[in-house]
C-alpha cells in the first residue's frame, strides 16, 4: 500500500478518526472536551497565543488517544489471550493519554485564571 496518492492516504487517516469517534467511549469522552475547550475560547475570547497553546494540547489528547486504540486493538488481535506485559503496555500507553490530558487542562486552567485577573 505504499505509494498511494494523497487523497487516498488522507481518506485512510480521516477514516480512522471517524471510526474511532463512532466506537471508543475515551475517544467520545475526549472529543467532548475538545469542545468544551472551544466554547470557554469562544467565551473568554483570549489573545491567539491562547488558542494556539489550546489548540495543541487539545490536538496531542486525541492524537494519544487514537494511538492507544490502535495500539490496543492491535495488541489484543495479537495476543487475545491475557498477558501481564500486554496489559502493562496498554496501561502505559492509557497514561499517555493522561498525561496530556491533565497537561491540556492544567492550560485550560491556567487560561481561566488568565482571563480572570485580565478582566
């Protein structure tokens, strides 16, 4: 499959993301709190650092969280059975996805607390 022209590559990564978003709970939940990032932009309207520094944390979350599906889905193709490095590599990389999710609200509260001794 190498080779393949743009279009067709980006048709294979979009699709990822849109079957992630119909299946995985995490990634919904996270998908969710992309949004609420927007909205508190939206409402308190900071300077465009802010959204920049919003935008890719909110961006490094999903992108963590579709790299531990895929890591998941393909460990237990793998190896269905349970095994206890198996499940230490799954947990590792589900603290990824924690680790930027409390770095992307650690910004979110850092960009609250901004606004609030701006105004």
């Amino acid at each position: 499959m190498k080779k393949q022209p743009f279009v067709r590559r980006l048709s294979f990564a979009v699709s990822g993301i849109i079957r992630t978003a119909r299946t995985e709970a995490s990634f919904q939940t996270q998908l969710f709190g992309a949004l609420a990032a927007l909205v508190l932009l939206v409402v308190l309207r900071p300077e465009p650092l802010w959204w920049a520094l919003m935008a890719l944390t909110t961006a490094a979350v999903l992108s963590a969280e579709l790299l531990n599906t895929a890591l998941e889905l393909v460990l237990d193709r793998l190896h269905p059975e349970h095994d206890p490095r198996i499940g230490l590599a799954k947990d590792c990389a589900a603290g990824a996805v924690l680790v930027f999710s409390l770095a992307s609200l650690g910004v979110a509260a850092a960009l609250i607390i901004h606004a609030w001794h701006r105004s």
